[in-house]
C-alpha cells in the first residue's frame, strides 16, 4: 500500500472548529504531526497557525489556502 502525498492537514480545536490547510499547487507534503505540535502548544487563532507556518516556510501562502468548518 503505497502513501499517498498530503494534501491538506485538518485541525480541530477544542470548540469542535476543524481547521483545513488546502494545498492548491503542487507543494511539499505538509507536515501533519508538526502543524498539529504547533497548533496544541500556541493554542492560537488559525489564522495566527497559518502564519507562523508560512514564517517557518513550511507552507508558501502562494501555494496553499485554509479553510474554517463550524
């Protein structure tokens, strides 16, 4: 069975609001565990996760959108 490569990572916060980043273009595989680690230690916004993402370049704000389900 072979892995397929990640295209989004979906978080869900504690309020039971999931959080997807979309890879719109090809892109390097986002980092799942590392998005999630980052996301239960700042305990921040998205759009704040998103951002520090896109600082650490581990996603390209060019190649990548987020998305919010209620």
């Amino acid at each position: 069975m072979c892995a397929s490569p990640q295209t989004h990572a979906t978080l869900r916060t504690s309020s039971n609001i999931a959080v997807k980043i979309v890879r719109r273009k090809s892109f390097d595989r986002i980092s799942y565990g590392t998005i999630q680690s980052l996301w239960q230690l700042s305990h921040a916004s998205c759009e704040l996760v998103f951002s520090h993402l896109a600082a650490l370049r581990m996603i390209d704000t060019n190649e990548h959108s987020i998305q919010i389900f209620y």
